[in-house]
C-alpha cells in the first residue's frame, strides 16, 4: 500500500514537471489580463477625468 502511494507520488510529479510549462503559461496569460484590464480601467478613469473637466470648465 504505501510503495503504491510512493509510485503514484514519483508519477504526480512527474506528471507536474512535464505540465510545469502549461502551468507557468496559463499564470502568465491570467497576470497578462488582470494587466490589461487594469490598463483599461486607468484609462478609462483618464478619459472620464478630462470629460468632466473639459465640460465644468
């Protein structure tokens, strides 16, 4: 029983060693798009910002 688990352990890693890269790409595309939506929002507040200066002057 326990070298069962030992076996399915040494596979579990090596199966999270072969899939590491997949992983490291799927956490840089999520930080990618939380980069972009927060670009948007700058953005967007930017915009809105010179709007509302631009017509209470």
């Amino acid at each position: 029983m326990v070298l069962h688990l030992f076996k399915n352990k040494k596979l579990l890693i090596k199966c999270y060693i072969k899939n590491k890269p997949f992983l490291i790409r799927i956490y840089n595309e999520i930080v990618l798009i939380n980069l972009f939506y927060v670009k948007l929002i700058i953005f967007m507040y930017l915009i809105f910002y010179i709007v509302l200066n631009f017509i209470t002057s």
